[in-house]
C-alpha cells in the first residue's frame, strides 16, 4: 500500500460551500482596494508593523 494515497474527501455541505464563496469574495475586493491605493514613499520595507505589534527599529523591537 502506497503511504501518498489522499482518501477521499466528504461533499461539502451547501453552508460551506456558501462560506468559502463569501471569503473569496472578500479577498477579492480586499486585493482590489490595496490595489488601488497610492504607493508609499520612503515607507517601511517588510510586515506591517501594527499586524504584528511589533515596532522594530535599528534592531531594537518595542512591543505597545
């Protein structure tokens, strides 16, 4: 018996499949709104910094 075999999966219910269309729209209209935001001059580079709650600065981090 092969260990990589997926066994099958169950259907999803119609509630699921509701949810999953809802997160999708979501993301799609978060993704077209960040598109269409200026971009940043001489903003910081990586992470959102408040996502985290994490500042960090010359290597020193500073938890609020």
């Amino acid at each position: 018996m092969d260990d990589t075999t997926i066994p099958p999966r169950k259907p999803l219910s119609e509630a699921a499949k509701r949810a999953l269309a809802e997160a999708e729209a979501r993301r799609a209209a978060i993704d077209a709104a960040q598109k269409d935001r200026p971009k940043e001059i001489n903003g910081r580079n990586g992470p959102e910094p408040v996502r985290y709650g994490d500042w960090e600065v010359g290597g020193i981090a500073t938890d609020f």
